[in-house]
C-alpha cells in the first residue's frame, strides 16, 4: 500500500521564491539543481556533484544541497565546488520554497521505502530526477525521469537533456501527476489499509 504526502505541500509564489534565493545566495535567472535528504552514500551525492561540474562547464547553473553530510569528509571538498550552496537544514516553513525554486529535483538513491521528497517536489510543482534500480521506479512511472547507472556521466548527460527539454517534460509530468494526485493522500492509504480489518 502506497503512501499519501501532505496537502500542506503546494507551490510557493514567485515572491516567496526571491526571498528564498536572495536568503541563500541563489541567482534567479539561471537553472537551480537541488537535492532534500541526509547526505549518504547510497544516495550518490558525490556522483551528484561531480555530475553538476561536469553539466556547468556547458551552461550556467547551481546546486542547491540540504540535509546533514554523513560521508565523513569524504565530499568536503565537493561541497566547495563553485555555484553550490549547502545548506545543513532549513526551516520546516521554507520547504515549499526550497522545491518551488528548483528547475530539477535530483535524487539519486538506491534504497527507499517510499521516498517522500520526490512526491513533495511534485506537489510543488518541480520533477525530478531518479535512480530505476530502486523503489522508486515502482512508485514514480511516468512522473519523473530516470537514470540506470548513478555514474557522474550519465547523471550530467541526462540533467542536460532535461533542462534542454524541461518545460515540455515539465508539462507532460504535472499533467500525468496531476490525474493520479488524489491516489497519493493519506485518506486512501487508510482506506486501503481498513480493508484489512474488516
């Protein structure tokens, strides 16, 4: 039984999103990368990183990580890369800004039970980018993008073809994410978990 994620998750406006750029040092006027989580291997942010050096030598960009860095100093280095902006944790109120001001969610992890930030994403307006090994491809058909290998080339070749076709795929995701949105509420995983007991 799949589960639902908060109806407080919505876009936030595009005053919102200045004030959230301005707060953090982000541009508003080119593409925004970002990655929500804890910061361990088996969500390759290395690989992450090194495939956002490799994409901003083509085209002005930024990486927005946030969550706490459990490599152990392993991607101290990394975190230095210029255009990214690491954020240990931001206020429960910024969410929606921080997926609002997003061109693409990456999330490039190998294991999830559910894993909610893509879907938060979604519900903010934002698609994302997802590994197909792991659960998520199970869960997110159709409405978000996907790699096979979490390799720096293959995550930068397809953050560039994403953001050279972003508004198309943009459209075609929300839509098809918008006609599946009231099966991910928590009002159906209960339903669906009541008829177990009756």
């Amino acid at each position: 039984i799949l589960s639902g994620v908060e109806s407080t998750f919505q876009p936030a406006s595009q005053v919102e999103i200045q004030e959230f750029n301005k707060k953090y040092g982000l541009k508003d006027t080119i593409p925004t990368l970002g990655f929500l989580g804890s910061m361990f291997r088996r969500r390759h942010l290395k690989e992450l990183i090194e495939a956002f050096n490799i994409v901003k030598k083509h085209q002005p960009m930024q990486l927005l990580l946030v969550g706490q860095d459990f490599y152990g100093g392993e991607i101290d280095s990394l975190l230095q890369s210029d255009s990214l902006v690491w954020i240990p944790r931001i206020d429960e109120a910024e969410i929606n800004q921080f997926y609002s001001s997003l061109d693409l969610f990456l999330y490039i992890s190998e294991y999830e039970g559910f894993g909610f930030p893509p879907m938060e994403a979604l519900k903010c307006g934002t698609i994302s980018l997802l590994l197909e090994k792991t659960s998520l491809k199970e869960i997110y058909p159709e409405i978000a993008c996907f790699i096979t290998e979490a390799t720096p080339g293959q995550i930068a070749e397809k953050i560039q073809m994403i953001l050279q076709n972003r508004e198309k795929l943009k459209s075609s995701i929300l839509k098809k994410f918008n006609e599946k949105a009231t099966y991910f509420t928590w009002q159906r995983a209960a339903s669906d978990y009541l008829k177990f007991f009756k």
